[in-house]
DNA sequence: ATTAGTGACTAATGCGCATTAGACGACCGG
DNA sequence: CCGGTCGTCTAATGCGCATTAGTCACTAAT
C-alpha cells in the first residue's frame, strides 16, 4: 500500500479508503488509486487484514473419521464442493482437517479460534449426546451444525437439516404399498443423530401400520460389516422382504451378499439405498435410491455461515427431502 | 502476551524469547512464563506470526474438478487424509479448494501468494504442457507436485512420482504371461502427465513383446464412458481378452458392462484396475487390481513440502510401485 | 468580514507478535 | 580497581493494514 500511495501521489490512508469503498476520497482519486494497485498487482494481506480486526477471511472444516474409514464416500466431497462454491464468491478460505475422533475435533476448534485462524465452523455428523455444540457456544465460535435436527438448536448455532423422518416415512410407506411387512434396516454409526433420527421414525411408523417385524442394526458404514449383517438377517428365521442400508456403499455390498445367500433382488427382497451415486447403477439390478442434492446441502451451510458472520442471528433452514428413485431393486413382496 | 507479561512479572519481549526457546531468558523464568501462558490458555495469532515475517503456518491444496465429476473417488480423500497427518503434527493448516480448471488453480495460486494466505501448495494432476510449474516457479510458491515425473522437474519444485511405467510393465508381463495378446487399456483424461505416461509405456511393453492389438481409450473417469468404451472395444472384431482401467470406478462398470454382452470375467476377459478400493471387492467376481497406498503418498508429499518449507531443496522422490493384487478378474486367456 | 460547515486528504495509532538494540548487574582476568 | 564479557532482562521498532483524529482549503451563511 506504500507503494500504491507513493505511485498514486496520496498518502496510504487515502489507498485504504479508496481500495474499500470509504468515504473521504474524491472519486477521482479513488479511480486513480484503484489503477494503480490492480498494476501492481496489489492484494491484502490476509495476516494484516485479520491483524487490524478483519477476521481471517477463513472458515474451518473437520472431519472427525479414523483414517481407514474415509472410503468411497461421494458425500463428502460434494458437500465441500458446495460449501467452495458459495465460499469462494467472498473470498473465504477453506480450512480443513482431518481427525481421529471427536474430542480430536473439539481441540481442533480451541486451537483455531484462539489462534484466531478461522472466523467460523461447518459441523458435521452431529451426535446424540455432542459435546461439540456446547462447547462452540461457549467459545462463542460462530458455526453451523450440518445434518442437525431442527429444534435442539443451540442460542448460538445454526442448523441446516434435512428431513430424514419424512424421508424414512415416504420409504416406508412406499414399501407398504408393494406388500412388503418384514423390512429390515442397516444402519450407520449408532451414536449419530441422524442414524437415531432413522431408526426412531422406522420404529414410529411401524407401529403406526403394525408391523411387528421391523428392526434397525447399526453399523460402521462398511461394505463389509454391512454384508455381515446382511446374511446374518437374511439367514434368520421368516427373514425380511425388504432391506433399508444407510448409505450406497452398504446398500452394494448388502446386495451382493444377499444374491450370494441366493435371495433374489428384488424377487425375494427389495433394496433401498440411502444416498444415491454412481455406485448404485453399477450393481445388477440397479439400486432404488433416496436422491438428496449433497451439493446444494454444502451450500446452503455455507450460506448460513456467511449470514452468521454477517451478524445475522442463528436459525435453522431445512433442504429439500431426498426423494426416492425407484430403480430395479424395489419390487412387490414375495406372496403379497 | 501483554497479560502473561504481567502475570508473570517480567516485559512481553521475555514471553515471546520464552515461549519461542529463544535465548535471553534464564530457564527459570522461562518455565514460570511457560506456565503462565498454560494457564492463560494462550496461543499465538497466526496473524500476527504471519505479519511479523513467520509464515501463514499453512499449505495450500487446490482440486481442480467440474464439481460433478468429483464422483465416488477414494483416492482424494485419502491422500488428503495422509496429508493432515503429516501437517498436524507440525501444526500447519490445510487450506482446501475446488475449482472449475486449471486456469482458476492458477488464479487461486495467485491470489493466496499475494495475500500470504500460504507457504506452499500441493499440486495434484500434473499434465502434458502444464501451465502451473511455470507459474509457481516465477512466483516463487514453494511447491510440490504428486504425481509427476521423476525428470521434469522444474528449479523450484519437488515432485513425488509413483512408477507408473514400472506398473504398467509389470502388470503387462503378468498378463502376457497368461497368454494375452490382446490388450485394451481404458485410460482416463487424455492431458494428464500420467495418462500419458501409462499410454506410452503400454505402447513400449507391446512392442517389446510384439503385441500389434494393444490400445488405449482415454475417457473422463467416469462410470458410463467407461461403460460405453468396453461396449465399442468387445463389439469389434477380434476382441480384447485383457482390459485395464485406470481406475476403480471405470473397471466396475467396464466389468458390467462386459458381463452384459455376454462376456464372462475372467474366463472371456481379464480384468484389472489401476486403483483399489472396496468397489473391487463389491462385484463378483473381485477385481485384480493395482493397490498402492494413498495416504502414504500424501504423507510422502506433506513431508517434502515441510522440507521445502525448512529451507531444504527441491528433490524427487519415489513412493513405492503399486502391487497387484491378483483376485478373481484375471485368468488365463482363453485359448492360450 | 467573520464563522460555521463541508469535502478531501494526511498523520498517528493500534492490532499481536518477533526481533534488534540497548540497559544493568555479576563475574572474571589482569 | 578497572575494562571487558556474559547472562538476563527491557525498550523500541516494524510487519501491513484499518481507523480515528486531526489539517487544510474552500464555500455558504450570517
């Protein structure tokens, strides 16, 4: 900015005036002044900038996984690449890493804000019983909770969620019509809170239609525990006609596992993936699969964390409920 | 600092030569402003570090992806997670961006140097006529390309190369060895370095063998070209008994696809991907495939760029040949 | 003709740290 | 007894920017 001041003729207040649109320099000058720092290739220093209150013109990102478990999940990647896409309009910076667990996380956040590295959070996979959510309010670190639930938002956070009991109702419902009574669903880490979301709505709904013969099993997200628990399901006594695998990967390997059994897909059992991708039309039959743009979700986070950091007050916004995409693996129930 | 100073009795210059191992303070008092800081919960602004001549404690990491392509790719995530890893433990952030193309990496290249938002960047995807080596070398942005050659490395960068070549020699020798004389490698996006790198190497082995029906296709990575190109390959005359795809992806759905017209893996064709996941477990029979290990390669390239960071000098290194793993996709040829 | 007011600009300060140039006493050899 | 050296510490400066408090000339109003 010295620079720019001496080459303009000005003194390097009036550069910063100029150069951020404030009030005190003829638009002459600010004309004048804005030529020279584009010639010179000028461009804030991020550090100086946060150094004078600015903020860091960052916000952070953490995926809390064991580093085996980061596997051929579509999710994520298009989450963030939606997050990018609203973030970079503004110019924020993309803060990520990748921990072990959450109290991993929770140190990970500490750091940053008393580093003063980030001026805002994305969380994700919120938890039953999380420690994170108190912790952020009392840091008072803006951020928003991806995949919460509506209503047990903290003062200080936002929340974007999406719907998955209704989500979990439509399945149901739609498996109902087919005939099917048995259903059986596979699914993710028991202490998220979307998993607890699932299975409580499973339950709900199957009391509401009486289906006694309804259960969930967690998992660990694997292709391989979810073929475990596949066989062993199917291998039961009056064995379900309908299989729910939270995400694509199960709802692959769970697939394959069954036709392995010998179970016909969808003659004997029907299979409903949830989280379409690629993965899903690479298997014989097809997998019926609830859709959600992840996309879209990422941005919509990011969006509310700008808000957020604009001062706007914490609220929570919903996205569109995933809708299913019936492909070959849904049928009429055997004997319906 | 101010308030540890006065904590602890002694001028912020102490605090800062005792928190920072600089000499000029006896260990005594080093210890009691240690402790000081401890109970505070001090850390240092980045900011400030970064404005007084430290560095921005952070490394740059750009994918330069149409967001939709960013698909079911388990090399990403992994090689990022190798490189927190590394990263953490020297307490460096990652800063993480997607954009459209090259051009638009270089423009981020840019701008985060300018705005010292960054000590170095990892490059990934290295291509034929690379525009970004040039450029980061003019900027002087420390640099460490993945995936590059192990020759063309220009003045300032380090690259870390895996041995293609090697790879594609050894998996051609296993398949010739097995009486293949017919070769289709379905290959990924024609610019990249090592696309072109594998293509050239399966032209030489062919040659060296005296293999005329040996080609490659390049595609754009994904599931339903891919599909596509097994079809146009195994519908000509005088078909491949052998395919090798660049990646997981790509080798599930070619492997599909080829059941679908009739052909049976591995008794009609082989089948091998250049990459491997928990998709090649996930379709019968499991894929042969080439496993290396990606976060080690993150690793690897985290720590070359630390070095470089230090003051070190730019340098290839190796990281281990990809292994086959032979399982059920690849047998002998029919009629050999 | 004096004053109040306004627009355009400059000087000075602070953000939180690292670093350089001293200040001051203790110790040592001559 | 004195100059020199070392160890321990403090004061002062700068990094690049935003911002606040002036400064100055010029115009409108009394």
């Amino acid at each position: 900015m010295k620079d720019i001041a001496r080459h303009a003729g000005v003194s390097q207040s009036a550069v910063s005036f100029a150069l951020n649109g404030r009030p005190g320099v003829s638009e002459d000058t600010r004309e004048r002044v804005r030529r020279v720092a584009e010639d010179l290739g000028w461009r804030p220093s991020t550090a100086a900038r946060a150094l004078s209150g600015e903020g860091a013109a960052t916000v952070g990102f953490v995926l809390a996984r064991p580093a085996d478990t980061l596997g051929v999940d579509s999710f994520f990647l298009q989450l963030v690449s939606g997050i990018q896409e609203v973030l970079a309009e503004r110019h924020l910076g993309l803060l990520f890493q990748v921990v072990e667990d959450v109290s991993d996380e929770c140190a990970v956040y500490r750091r940053w804000w008393a580093e003063h590295r980030v001026d805002g959070v994305l969380v994700v996979d919120p938890r039953t019983d999380d420690p994170r959510p108190d912790l952020l309010d009392e840091l008072g670190l803006p951020a928003v909770v991806i995949g919460g639930a509506p209503d047990d938002r903290h003062p200080g956070l936002s929340t974007v969620w999406a719907d998955d009991a209704g989500a979990m109702a439509s399945v149901v419902e739609g498996l109902y019509a087919l005939g099917h009574r048995r259903i059986a669903h596979i699914a993710g880490l028991p202490g998220l809170a979307h998993t607890e979301r699932r299975i409580r709505t499973l339950r709900a709904e199957a009391g509401r239609r009486d289906l006694t013969e309804v259960r969930s099993v967690t998992t660990d997200y694997s292709d391989t525990e979810a073929a475990a628990v596949t066989r062993r399901v199917l291998e039961g006594a009056a064995p379900p006609t309908a299989l729910i695998y939270d995400n694509d990967v199960m709802a692959v390997a769970g697939a394959g596992a069954a036709t392995e059994l010998g179970f016909s897909v969808p003659a004997d059992v029907s299979v409903v993936s949830w989280e379409d991708s690629a993965l899903c039309r690479m298997v014989k039959p097809w997998l019926s699969a609830l859709s959600r743009d992840s996309a879209e979700f990422g941005r919509t986070a990011a969006r509310e964390l700008i808000a957020l950091l604009d001062g706007g007050s914490a609220r929570a916004v919903g996205v569109p409920v995933p809708r299913l995409v019936e492909r070959g693996s849904t049928g009429v129930a055997r004997g319906a």
